[in-house]
C-alpha cells in the first residue's frame, strides 16, 4: 500500500503552468452562445422536417388502416354476394324442376286437365259507363253555422 500524500491547499495561480514564450496566443471563445445564423436556420429546417415527417407516417398509417380494412369488407361482402347468386341458382334450377314435374303430370290422362280452346272461351261485356248522381249533402252533416259572433274586434 501506498501512503497518501498529504492534502494541501493550492491556489488556482499555482495550478496553472507557466506559458513558454515562443507559444502563439490562444484566442478566446466568445463569451455570447448564439449560434451562427445557418446553424440555426437548419435547426430550424431539421424541427419542422420531423414535424412534417411525424404528419406524413401517421397520415400513412391512416391510409393503410383504412385501405386493410375496406379490402377485408369487400372480400366479405363478395363472399356473401357469391353465396346468394349460388342460392339464386339453386332456386332457379328448383324452379324449373318444379315446372318440369307439373308440366309432365298435367299431361296424364288421369287428371282430367284439357287444352284450351277458343269454344270453351268465356267472353266478358265491357261494364257500362254510368254516371254517378252527386249525392246530396244532409244538413245533419253539414258543421253548424255561427254566426253569433262577431266579425273582429
């Protein structure tokens, strides 16, 4: 182990070496902390490019939410259009299955069913043109007339 050396109070004079003298004189920093003027001017580019960089990401961010979610309920509301035109063929198929059958049994015999003919046609007279009398209006059902009061005031 080494012994410390005692502690003993030295002035800033004495800590400071001594200057050669064939050394070039050291110019002072300025006192003042402003900056030069295209410093701070690209300070002043740099805050407002990350504001703008800030806008553009969450505007993009915006974007593709939404664009995520209108492909999502397209593909939806595609899926479901393709399950009804499936429903619409399959009733249209029914359909013409159904007419198949009725057709093929209204042409046995044993159902009694005939084709039309112009014989066994029934026609209908047009209805006569009759005018309608007014009819007439009851005083029981006209509103009562007052006349007791007085034309203004």
């Amino acid at each position: 182990m080494m012994a410390k050396a005692p502690k003993t109070r030295v002035s800033n004079r004495q800590r400071q070496k001594p200057v050669p003298a064939n050394t070039k004189s050291i110019r002072p920093l300025s006192s003042s902390r402003s900056a030069p003027v295209w410093l701070t001017s690209l300070r002043h580019l740099q805050n407002r490019c990350a504001a703008v960089t800030a806008l553009l990401v969450t505007a993009l961010l915006v974007a593709y939410g939404w664009s995520a979610y209108s492909q999502s309920s397209w593909q939806e509301a595609r899926s479901q259009l393709e399950e009804l035109k499936k429903q619409e063929r399959q009733l249209m198929q029914k359909n013409a299955v159904l007419k198949n059958d009725l057709a093929t049994q209204a042409q046995e015999p044993e159902t009694g069913l005939v084709y039309p003919s112009p014989a066994e046609a029934i026609a209908l007279e047009p209805a006569s043109q009759t005018t309608r009398a007014p009819k007439p209006v009851s005083p029981a059902t006209q509103p009562p007339r007052l006349t007791s009061l007085p034309l203004g005031y």
